[in-house]
C-alpha cells in the first residue's frame, strides 16, 4: 500500500559549474563513507508543494553517489488528508485543533502504512506529521530513524503540539529548518540536539533551468499574459498562510499608481491539500473577474517549464506569506534574477535579506510601497536581483542539501543504538 516514487537519474556532476569543485569534493568524502546504507524518505504526496520536489532531485543525487535511497508515499483517503491539513493548519498556529475522531483516523492510517513498511532500511526519514507515529509503531524496521519538519512550529496549537509531541524524543534525530521551528518537548537535555538544515531548489530541474527570453515570453503569451507590460507573480499553493488575497490588494494599490501592471497568481493542487480547492474558489471570487489577475494552476496545462516561464517574465516575483516554513519559491525566483518581494516571517528572511537581495514586508501596502519602488527604478531591481542570485548559489542549492544529509547520516549512525 505504501507507493514507490520513480525518480529518474541525476549526476551530482553536472552542478560543478554551478556550486563549485570544493563542495562536489566535500560530498564525496562523505559519500565514500557511507556506500550501499539503505534509506528510505517516507512522504505523504509524491505531487504538489515542497517536499516532493525535494525529493525529486534529493533521492537520485543520494543515488548517485551511492546511497541506496528509496522513497515511498503514504496511503491515504480524503478523510486521512483532510484530517492531515488540520493538523499542518494547527501546527503552524491556527486555533482549530483536531477532535478525538480525526486523532484516530490519523492514528489509524498511521497503523495501515506501518503495517506496509518494509524492514532493514538503515535509516527511514519521516517527512512531516501525517505518518510521524509510524517509527512509534515498527520502531525494529529501521536502524535509526529521523523526523523532518518541513513546517513553522514556533508558536503551535497547544493542544495539537501536547499530542503529537510525545512521538517525536524516540526519534535518532529531528531535522527543522530553523532553530525557532524546534519545539519544547525536544529542547531539554536528554534529547539529541535537532539539526538545522534549510533546504534547497535543484538548479537544473525543469522549474529552474535557464529559459531564453523569447521561449519565456512565448509561454506567457499562451496564457493570456502581456509581455510588454509589467507583471507581478506569485508562485504558491493556495492557502491561507500564502495570502493570495493580500497579494491581490497589493497590486490593486499598484495599479492605482502604474495600471498597465498584470498579477498571476500560480500554483499546483496537491493531493494531500483538500482544502486548497475551496481556497482557490474563494482567490478567484476576491479578483471580481479583474481580466488582468491570471490565476493558473496544473488544471489549466501549468507545469514546471510553465511555472519556470512566469518567474522568468515577472518584473517582481512575490511571496507574502503571513507563515512559511521555508518556501523553496524564494529562492526559485532569485536564482532566475527576479527583484523579489516577500512576507517577513518563517524561512523567507533567511533567502532574503532586506533591501540587499530583496525586500520583506507585512502587509499589502509595503508589498505595494515596494513593488512601485522597483518598477519606477529598473537599476534598483536589477542590482538586488544580482544579489538575490549569488545569495542563493552559495546557500540553497540541492548539492549543499546533499552534502548536509551525508553528514546527518553519518552522525545518526555512529552514535544510534545497534
């Protein structure tokens, strides 16, 4: 019942030219070390949001250099994700907490998909809280076993956080994005230390991948997108904590000043995200039919080369989340030389650093204060979007990932009990 993920073949190789023969150096030192470990990353949806795009890069590179890496995703009905899209909700702040029903069909399909694991991985990696009970569950199926949040746990619902807590101290080590994402129950002294690791975007994906001007322009002429006029894009799932609705009173300031300026406002549907369906209906109601507002999806023939295409395009790439674990978008649209404007919270300030790579604000009228500044000064845009992009080669690029995975395997499996 647990699906394996097919993920093709990448050469760490290929990125020297883009991260240097120092760090390819470093991973392979580490690498030589840990030849033929078993492991396996274990995700709630191969489709859709940040994690499996991830791993999409992540599991072949670990391949590559000769990790015998897997990764499989859970089974789940709608009753199981939507459950699951409450708790991410909670985690990350919101008051609803999950009633007594929805704890036991999380615990429940926990049991389904531990029952399905199979044994002697040496170490299993745990994405997120839909399948965190599974370690609790056949803990005898893997050597050592590693959480990783991929959320904003600093200020959860207490209620939700009391009950999902106590699995976590079992695991060998706890892996968040940020020191502030660490929660309690893992900060006293007889737990191992979590380990801060902020992800990466693979430069050569699809998504990423150097696009001329003119195939660029192209693919926003199919969708309707003027490109000579000026456009603001937002990359992002629809939901909430994006503030797609913020990003459409944002630009409606702009346009008051410079109203040749277009919105799109792009994303996929993933499966494990039943409420964004509802989201998106309530997005396009908040645009009133505004011809200008593209509003685009996978369901409209949107894909990576497409999403690639109107980051390429946007004269300012937004993302103003009012929560964000990290948002791999960020750095997307910086590696594409795009000014970039976003929320100041979660994992944005660690891509952005303000008025030098970008700019991070709090509310719709500094999105706009800001978009206006960078569309009136070109030179401006330009010279953070310079820095944008060098901030990111050094720091959020798949092989600096790799390279920090290696190392957390090769300390979890030292110091784990035989």
């Amino acid at each position: 019942m647990l699906q394996p993920v097919g993920v093709g073949n990448k050469a760490l190789a290929d990125y020297t030219h883009l991260v240097g023969r120092t760090l390819i150096k470093e991973i392979k030192g580490h690498a030589e070390q840990l030849k033929g470990l078993r492991v396996l990353h274990l995700s709630a949806t191969a489709f859709g949001g940040g994690v499996a795009e991830i791993l999409y890069t992540l599991v072949p590179l670990m391949r590559d250099v000769g990790i015998d890496a897997e990764w499989h995703v859970l089974f789940g009905k709608e009753e199981f994700f939507n459950t699951t899209k409450i708790m991410h909700n909670a985690l990350q702040g919101n008051p609803q907490d999950l009633t007594d029903e929805e704890w036991e069909i999380w615990e429940r399909y926990n049991e389904i998909n531990a029952e399905q694991l199979s044994k002697d991985w040496d170490v299993v990696i745990v994405h997120d809280p839909q399948p965190a009970a599974i370690r609790s569950l056949v803990p005898d199926n893997a050597k050592s076993w590693i959480w990783r949040c991929h959320i904003d746990l600093s200020t959860p619902n207490p209620g939700t956080i009391e009950r999902l807590g106590p699995y976590l101290p079992d695991y060998d080590g706890t892996v968040f994005h940020l020191q502030d994402y660490v929660p309690p129950v893992l900060m006293n002294g007889d737990n191992r230390q979590p380990y801060i690791c902020p992800p990466a975007i693979d430069p050569l994906s699809p998504k990423n991948m150097a696009l001329s001007p003119e195939d660029a322009a192209f693919v926003c002429d199919q969708f309707g997108i003027d490109v000579n006029r000026p456009l603001l894009c937002q990359v992002s799932r629809f939901d909430p904590w994006k503030d797609p609705m913020g990003v459409i009173d944002a630009y409606k300031l702009v346009t008051q000043k410079i109203p040749q300026v277009q919105l799109a406002l792009v994303g996929s549907m993933a499966t494990d995200d039943p409420e964004g369906w509802d989201f998106l209906t309530q997005t396009m109601a908040y645009a009133q039919g505004d011809p200008d507002i593209k509003i685009l999806n996978n369901l409209n023939n949107v894909g990576a080369i497409e999403v690639n295409a109107f980051q390429s395009q946007a004269d300012i790439a937004i993302q103003k989340s009012t929560r964000e674990g990290f948002g791999l978008t960020v750095s997307e649209a910086l590696w594409k030389v795009r000014p970039f404007i976003g929320g100041d919270v979660g994992g944005i300030p660690l891509q952005v650093k303000n008025g030098e790579t970008g700019y991070l604000v709090s509310s719709p009228e500094e999105c706009a204060q800001r978009s206006i500044e960078v569309l009136e000064q070109p030179e401006l845009g330009k010279q953070l979007a310079r820095a944008g992009k060098e901030h990111v080669r050094q720091h959020f690029l798949t092989p600096r990932l790799l390279r920090d995975w290696l190392g957390i395997f090769r300390d979890v499996s030292t110091t784990s009990p035989p």
